[in-house]
C-alpha cells in the first residue's frame, strides 16, 4: 500500500471506511458545577446521564464524521446495557458486545471554566476476551484509548487484536488516555507498552505529551497528533518533526469538554482512513470535535 511521502500509515482509502474502536462503553454520569467547589458544604450542579468511554466516544464520532464503525468492548448484562446497546445502535455504531454482571460507570465532575475530574468504576469492561475474526472483518482502522491496555483480560485482548491488524495491513491508533491512568505504570514502561502493540498513530494532550517525553523522545515508528485543546493541533512523524499543523476553531464560552479529544480522534481516523492528506484530516478532526461540542452545550 503506498500513502503520502513519509507517512507510516499507509491508510486505505474508501469513502465510507469501518472504523473499529476496542474499550469501554461507559455509564456517565456528569455533574457540571454552576460554581466553585466547596469541599465539606453543598455545591449546585446540572446532572445529566449518558454514554461515554473514550474507545465508545470515537465509535460515535467515526459514524457521525461518514465512516463506518464497530465497537468492541463488554457491559452488563442489565438494564443499563440495554441503554447503552441501544445508545450505540441509535448512534451508528456495530456493537460486538460481551455481556455479564453489572454495566461500568464513571464520575465526571465539570468544573465552571470547564476542567474535569473523571471517577471511574470499570467493573466488567476489563473483562473482554478475543471476539474472533469477526472482530476485524472489513476493517480499514483499529483505535484503541490506553485504558484498553489496563486490566486484564482486555489488554491481552487489545494486545491480540494490534498484532492482528498490523499484519493484515489494517491502520492503527492509541490514545494517551490521560496522566492519571498511565502514572500506575510510569512514563516508561507506558513507552514500552505503547511501543509493544506496533501502532503506528498515537493521539496525545498537552500533559500526556509532556509526560511521556513524546517531543525530544518520539516512540518509534509512531506518529504523534497533538491534540492542544483550543489551541493548535499537530501531527509529528516518529523523529519528532513536525508534519502539519492546524489551529482549532475557537470557543466562545468555557463547556463541557467531556468526549472532544476521542470525537476529534474519530472524525481523524475517518478522514485518514479515506486517504486525505494530515492536515485535511486535523480538519476534519476538528470538525468532530466542534461538532461534538456543540452537541453538548444542547444538552446543557
């Protein structure tokens, strides 16, 4: 397969690829403070529920951005599975599901100017075991957050199904995740791991970048997209030099940010996937993200 000169992706183009996403599909629950947090005393705050996990978050956005999309992941066998079977299905998604005991859920508490603090439970979706060929069946991309790497049998899983795709030739894509997460391994060994499931695309913040040393240090044979929040976004090829660069649209007001990274991360995937150029595909990226976001500020 030939791309771009210098690119490692070697993405197939199609004009309506299937976009596989492996991890959690989460139970959220989001309490956004109409002001500053008082600890000891009442706080008021606009609760609302939803579907999250980040590797459901970019199944959703892939869909919405005209691809195609899979997730692979496990849930409850409760009601709230049934709610979030269906939120996929309403979505777009294909859900290749394993279903047993109590659905995962998570905390997100959203700060007045917009910071977020996640209280995650995973319970059950650390439970996924290899769905078989089915898995990969028509698939021109495979996306993982780092959060399917942790907890097995998910990350063997998710191990399995990177070298699956990589020898088939499939794309493929890592997200940072976040710092909290990776900080039980260390910057290290979370290089190493990422470096061991041979993908080649790794979508990083700021904080993540900074503390993995993804600069001076780039994993190799990895691109790295920069995802600067309201800033610029980047690509650097894995010697760290930068590829392309596209600024984000601005926001005219602080809002949840809650799922903005993994929908930029979906509409990227989709854009790639059908063989546009970097920064086409940042744009478009940043159209997911928007989108995204607006979508949000809806639903108040």
């Amino acid at each position: 397969m030939s791309g771009e000169s210098g690119d490692p992706l070697g993405a197939r183009a199609a004009s309506d690829p299937l976009i596989v996403c492996v991890g959690d599909l989460i139970d959220e629950i989001a309490v956004r403070l109409t002001a500053p947090w008082r600890r000891g005393s009442d706080a008021a705050a606009q609760i609302s529920r939803r579907r999250g996990g980040s590797a459901a978050n970019v199944a959703v956005a892939a869909a919405a951005a005209g691809g195609r999309a899979r997730f692979i992941g496990a849930i409850g066998s409760d009601t709230t599975g049934d709610a979030l079977e269906a939120a996929l299905l309403a979505a777009g998604v294909e859900p290749l599901l394993q279903r047993d005991g109590r659905s995962p859920s998570i905390i997100v508490i959203v700060e007045p100017d917009g910071e977020r603090t996640m209280l995650p439970d995973r319970g059950v979706a650390m439970t996924l075991t290899h769905p078989g060929p089915a898995a990969l069946s028509g698939a021109a991309w495979l996306h993982a957050p780092a959060y399917s790497l942790i907890g097995e049998p998910l990350g063997a899983t998710t191990n399995a199904l990177f070298r699956e795709a990589v020898n088939a030739g499939i794309a493929t894509s890592l997200d940072a995740s976040s710092v909290g997460a990776l900080a039980a391994w260390g910057a290290e060994e979370s290089r190493r791991r990422f470096g061991e499931t041979g993908a080649s695309l790794l979508f990083a913040n700021e904080e993540e970048v900074e503390y993995l040393d993804l600069i001076e240090r780039p994993i190799p044979n990895m691109t790295l997209i920069v995802k600067r929040g309201a800033g610029l976004a980047e690509v650097r090829d894995p010697h760290g030099r930068l590829v392309a660069t596209l600024p984000a649209p601005p926001l005219s007001e602080a809002v949840d940010t809650t799922g903005a990274g993994d929908a930029f991360a979906g509409g990227f995937a989709v854009a790639r996937a059908g063989g546009t150029a970097w920064e086409d595909a940042l744009r478009a990226g940043h159209r997911a993200a928007s989108a995204h976001l607006m979508e949000q500020q809806k639903r108040g």
